[in-house]
C-alpha cells in the first residue's frame, strides 16, 4: 500500500475508517522488514534545541529582557525548585563544542531558535544588537563549515517583555512587531540559512501562555486568551512568510513553513471517532486549516461549536474572533513545508471538561489517557509509538499529504546515562514513522529529535532530562556526557536504518 491510502482514508466513510486505520496497525507489524527500517534517500536526520533552554547568558552584553526571563526570576514557585535559565547549558559559551558533538554522532541538520530579544534589545527594529547578530552569525557558520544543514525557529516562546507588557500575543500590533523581527532576521541570516520557522508550537504558546498560565506570560484567560493569541500567532506566522515571500525568497532561495504540535487524538472505541475528529480540530486543524485548507479560514464545525457555546452561557457574539476576508486570502497557502512536534497520544469520547469557558470544555469532549500506556517523566508524556503513525496518516489525508519534517519527538526521563527507556521510545517511534513513509506514502522529508542536550524544561526547571547528552547543571563548566542514546544514534545514522 502507498500514497493511494492517502486518498481511501479521504474518501471513506468514519466507520471504514477507523476499521481500516486499525487493519493498517496490524499488518504493519508483519512489515518490519529491513527495507522498512531504513531512511528514505536525502532523509534529513537532525536535533533540535531551543535558545533559552540552552542558551544561557540571559543578561549578556545588551540582550533584553524576555517574558522567560521576567517569570523565572520571580520564583514564586511556578517554576520547579524556582530554577532558572540563566545559564541552563551554557550552549552561548560552548556551541563550538555542541556542534562538534553532532559532527561527531553523525547527524546533518540542526533545528534551534534564535532569541528575540538578543536580536532586538528593545524588542522593537530601532535597535539592532551588533553582539547578538555576530552570536548567531558564529553559530550558524559552525554548523555549516561541519557539514550541518540549519533550521532556524524565529521564536521558542521568549519574546521581549517589553512587548508584553503591551498586551503580547493579545495585542493584534504583534502581528507588525513579528514581521520587523522576520525581515531583520531572514536579511541577516537568510543568505545562509534555508530552512525557517516562524513559531514554534502556537498551540503551547497560547494555551500555556495565556490560557492556563502555566507557561510565560503566566496569564490564565480561559476561553479568551486562547482564542486571542492564536489569531495573531496566525495572522503573524502568514506576515513572516509574505516577507520572505515577496522580499527575499527570489534570491535566497529558501523555505518558510508553518509548526504545528500535537497529540494523537484517537477514539476510544469505533463510536467516538466523531469526537476524536473534534479534538482534532480544535487541537490542530486550528491553526492549520487556514494555512492548508481549500477555503482557509477556521475549521467550520470549530466556529459553530465556540459560536454555539458562546451564546448559551449569555455572551453576545463569539468568544473566537473572526477573519476579514482579505485576511483568508493573505493566510491560506503561507507555508512551504509542514514542521510536526509531536510526542504523545490521548483517548477521545463524548464528554465534558475543562472550566467554563475554555478551549476544552467548548468541545464537548473528553481526552483521556490510557492506564496502561508506558509513562516518562513528564506526566503529559506516554509512549504511545503507535499513535505517531496514525497521527502522521491523519494529516496526510487532510491537508493533501504535504512535504513535512518532524521537527521534535522525544521523551523525558529523571537523569541517567543508561537511558533505555529513550532508546526503546525512539527505536519505536521511528518504526511508526517509516511504516508511515514507506508503507503509507506519508511525504516525511526529515527527523529532529529532541532533544540534544538535557535543558531548562520550562515550569519542570531541570527536573525533566530529555538530551541524548547528560549536562552537569551543578557544575559551573556544564560538562557534556554522550548518554546510551547518543551512541545508539551515532550508531543508526552510520547503519542508515532503525536498530
């Protein structure tokens, strides 16, 4: 079977499907033949990081302050231990040694993120910072004179504070703010640089953000901030791609394509595939149907639910704001390529959750893990390899099955160098990949796992490692340590298949 599984699951009904979605899983474990195991040609193998979790010097030469910066400094709790990322992984000082790391596992592209406000102190394009420039300039020359192909993510959640303080994503001015940021960003590095993110997760960043709180800027608007923030995440993700579009993409050649983040979102028996179908499109058809659908704009069944549960608890319009016209234009197609985090999986069935109102409980459903899912140490985290496979299927048959990177899959665990609760996770997961590849016809061009080094695990602080390199945050020189992983990754690179 391949890519014409595409186009039955399209075309089938929700009964057929789910029927022939569970027939898929078990021929594929009778399909595991070396020719499976094995990368695709030109498969891009890489890590990713992200700047304030290993970057450190969060107060060198005139970088500015961060919403991450203005949260862990509080401690007040929030944060594990009330830990910072003040230094985290040093990765400022010692990316010279990072990147020999990778040379030397063998990997050839690294996803990290640049720091806004390293780049522009005041958050705003009246000052660009010379010493920050020249870091990244350093950094990304590293990586190409080792053979390394860059991804650069343009923002990993640390945005200016001063930029919060105005109302950050909820201030629709963001939108112009990002868009500076891109230009300054793809004018500097875009001669080198040829693959771009613009936002990493807008899913994290608006529900950790400024639904839950449980994330910087630390706002619980439940029901509105949600909603808020991902309209301009969006409309802020499409400004960065025009620019790049319309001002650089001619002589720069390269590519802007839109991150997504999600769970599996997986029936708990054939009679709540409808409610499976809804957590999929408030959790990730979201922000991607006006980037990938036909007709843009949000997913429809979205807007009348929020709609409808809007005007049952009193409120005079919908608690989700409304694209113009002009705006569904400017949005749809604003993205080269799809970029995939994804870790984990949930059960789905008819229900009711959440605080009234919010994203969740709008939804009508309730998502659940299953007690005998392998957990890790993230209490969000269960290894469910299987659900990596049908959650690639699920966006392949919605979106026309685009070129995509997985751009994080990893898995946490305490702190230990033996880490074979990381190799089994990723020795597993990648199996469900390449089924999905070579049996599915799934157009996955790339891998980045995360993460490469133990770092800031934002609320968890350092409590949570997910690095195949072991750091030292006790020592003041953040020694590096290859764990089990890193050899068993230097190992399945040099192999070119799954071990």
């Amino acid at each position: 079977m391949t890519v014409n599984y595409i186009h039955m699951v399209a075309t089938l009904s929700l009964g057929s499907c789910i029927i022939l979605l569970l027939a898929i899983s078990a021929s594929g474990l009778e399909s595991l033949d070396d020719e499976h195991l094995r990368f695709p040609p030109n498969f891009l193998l890489g890590v990713a990081t992200a700047a304030y979790q290993i970057e450190g010097a969060w107060n060198v030469s005139d970088k500015g302050e961060s919403i991450w910066d203005r949260l862990v400094h509080m401690k007040d709790g929030r944060i594990y231990n009330n830990e910072t990322g003040d230094v985290a992984a040093d990765s400022y000082h010692k990316y010279k040694q990072d990147i020999a790391i990778l040379k030397k596992l063998g990997f050839k592209a690294y996803r990290f993120s640049v720091s806004w406000p390293r780049i522009l102190p005041t958050g705003f394009s009246n000052q660009i910072s010379k010493d920050g420039v020249q870091y990244y300039h350093n950094l990304i020359d590293e990586i190409l004179a080792n053979g390394i192909t860059p991804m650069m993510t343009l923002y990993h959640w640390d945005h200016p504070q001063v930029l919060e303080e105005m109302g950050g994503w909820l201030n629709s001015e963001i939108v112009d703010w990002f868009g500076d940021y891109a230009r300054i960003v793809y004018r500097e590095f875009g001669s080198k640089v040829k693959l771009f993110i613009p936002i990493n997760e807008p899913l994290s960043v608006c529900q950790d953000g400024y639904q839950t709180g449980k994330h910087a800027p630390g706002k619980k608007l439940h029901g509105f901030g949600e909603y808020m923030c991902m309209h301009n995440v969006i409309k802020a993700h499409a400004r960065a791609y025009r620019i790049y579009e319309s001002e650089f993409k001619k002589e720069q050649k390269g590519e802007v394509g839109m991150m997504i983040n999600g769970f599996a979102y997986m029936p708990q028996n054939p009679n709540d595939q409808l409610a499976a179908n809804i957590s999929f499109e408030f959790y990730v058809d979201w922000s991607i149907h006006p980037i990938y659908s036909k007709d843009g704009d949000y997913p429809p069944l979205m807007k009348e639910l929020v709609a409808n549960k809007s005007r049952e608890q009193g409120y005079a319009r919908s608690r989700m704001p409304t694209f113009e016209p002009e705006w569904i234009k400017y949005i749809r197609g604003a993205s080269d390529f799809l970029a995939v985090n994804h870790y984990s999986s949930k059960l789905v069935t008819a229900g009711t959750m959440g605080p009234v109102p919010s994203l969740e409980n709008d939804q009508g459903v309730k998502n659940f893990y299953n007690p005998l899912w392998k957990g890790s140490a993230s209490d969000w985290l269960k290894v469910v390899p299987e659900g990596f496979r049908y959650y690639l299927r699920q966006l392949a048959a919605h979106y026309g099955n685009p070129r995509m990177y997985i751009t994080e899959n990893g898995v946490s665990d305490r702190g230990t160098l033996n880490d074979d609760d990381r190799i089994y996770y990723y020795r597993e997961y990648l199996k469900q990949m390449l089924l999905a590849i070579h049996v599915d016809g799934v157009n996955v061009q790339g891998y980045m796992l995360w993460s490469l080094l133990d770092n800031f695990e934002w609320q968890s602080g350092y409590s949570e490692r997910f690095g195949i390199v072991y750091v030292d945050f006790d020592d003041p020189n953040r020694p590096r340590i290859l764990k089990k992983s890193a050899s068993w990754w230097q190992s399945v690179i040099a192999a070119g298949k799954v071990l």
